[in-house]
C-alpha cells in the first residue's frame, strides 16, 4: 500500500483561497496638515475632536492564489469611509483655516487601503506551513474638514472646506506560518513591518493578525481572528503638507472558499 508523503499531500492543496469578512475595529485617526511647517500646527483626532465613531466596521476582502508547492501571491482590499457633524468643544487648525470653539463643522475621513504580497514557505507539509514574504500596503487616504472658519488668522469668519488627499505606498516584510489541528480546524498568524524614509516622504507599518479557521466542508469555511494594523505618514507635498497617524485593532469574522 502507497503512503502519500507530506510534500505529496500539500500539493493537492487548494491553488486558490478567497477571504471575505468584517472588521470590528476600534480606530484611531490622527492628521495634522501644516503647510507653513511651524510649530504652531494642531494634531487633530477625528474620534475626539469631530466625534467620529471609535468602532466602526470596515469590510474586507482578500485572495490567495499558489502558483507553485512554495510560493504564492496575494492581495486584499478594505475600505473605510465615516462621516460626522459636531460643533467644536476647541478650536482645530486645518491647513489656513482655524476653526473656532463652538463652530459647527462636518469632517470626512476615507482610505482604501491595497495590499499584496508574494510569499515563500521555508516549511511546508500537510500539518504546518512557516515562511516569508515581501509585498506592499498602498493606501489611497482623504480627509476633510467644512464649516466657519477663519483664514491666517484674521479672525473674519467665512465658510470653509480643507480637504487633502495623498497616495501613500508602504513596502513591507514579514512572516506568516499556520498549524493544522485536528481534521478540519487552522490556527494561523502572520505580521509585517516596514519604516522608509525618502525624501519628502516618511512612513511606517506595523500590520499583524491571528486566526482560527474551521473547514466546514471540502470548499467552504469560517474563520475568526484579531487583526491590528498601524501606520505613519509625514509627508511634505504640495497635496499633503503634515502628517496622518492611522490605527485601528479589533475582531474580524469571515468566511473562506478553496477551490
């Protein structure tokens, strides 16, 4: 009788996995926008100052797909875009215009956030699987701020909308690895970090989550995990003169399909 061994047994893995789920996540969204570069710029906290929800959900999307018994490519999607109107408890500062206390404003904070990756399995078999990978996070990111405002400090208050936008790519390196348990369960975890600085550009990345995945029958499964992503940009451009600090932690529930 033939035994299948376990190099032979991964091979007939499933070429093409797709996530699909949602974020529970508690965020945090910090952006400073300073076009004279001095020290009297202001952060400003969307979730403190514009009264943004701290635990909104963010819908994600992800595929996998192994061209080879070691190396695969993936690529994710997830979209993130909150409103909200507030009238001011302090005065904010946003690019030229100083909005005041007690000033009724509307802000806006969208991201798209892109990310692929091509990885390497050091160990694979058909129990565990441990490697690397090498990819980047590309973030399409929006923020506005509308109300009466005043402009270089006149004091004159006129309706205001300040609104930048910036593409930032963020290159990453990490690891990933999962453990099978059982016949139809996988705990899996996998980080990535980065830190560039170029020029007029300044960023870092720190993205990680852990699983539990459970096979509910040959093609489709559940999963449930925690994911905490968080990254800096301090950019100096003519679109996007400041800085953003964007964090967000939290559970995430999705389903998988394996073809």
């Amino acid at each position: 009788m033939a035994i299948a061994s376990p190099a032979a047994a991964a091979e007939t893995d499933p070429s093409f996995n797709l996530r699909a789920g949602v974020l529970i996540a508690r965020v945090h969204t910090l952006v400073r926008v300073d076009p004279n570069a001095t020290l009297n710029s202001q952060d400003v906290v969307f979730e403190r100052d514009l009264g943004f929800e701290r635990g909104p959900d963010i819908l994600f999307f992800e595929g996998e797909y192994r061209f080879a018994r070691r190396w695969k490519v993936s690529a994710e999607y997830q979209r993130l875009d909150r409103e909200n109107s507030k009238t001011l408890d302090r005065s904010i500062q946003i690019g030229d215009t100083t909005f005041p206390l007690n000033a009724a404003v509307s802000g806006r904070v969208r991201s798209n956030l892109y990310k692929v990756q091509f990885g390497w399995s050091a160990v694979r078999n058909d129990k565990a699987e441990v490697g690397i990978s090498l990819g980047a996070h590309l973030t399409n990111f929006l923020v506005s701020v509308e109300g009466q405002g005043s402009v270089g400090g006149s004091g004159i208050l006129v309706q205001r909308d300040e609104r930048r936008s910036t593409f930032a790519p963020l290159p990453n390196a990490g690891l990933f690895g999962s453990v099978k348990v059982g016949r139809d369960f996988k705990i899996g975890a996998r980080a990535n970090y980065f830190q560039l600085k170029i020029d007029d550009f300044k960023g870092g990345l720190t993205d990680a989550e852990a699983n539990v995945e459970w096979k509910a029958t040959r093609n489709f499964g559940v999963g449930v995990g925690y994911r905490f992503l968080k990254y800096r940009l301090d950019l100096t451009k003519d679109k996007f003169d400041g800085a953003v600090r964007y964090r967000f932690r939290g559970p995430a529930l999705y389903v998988t399909a394996a073809f």
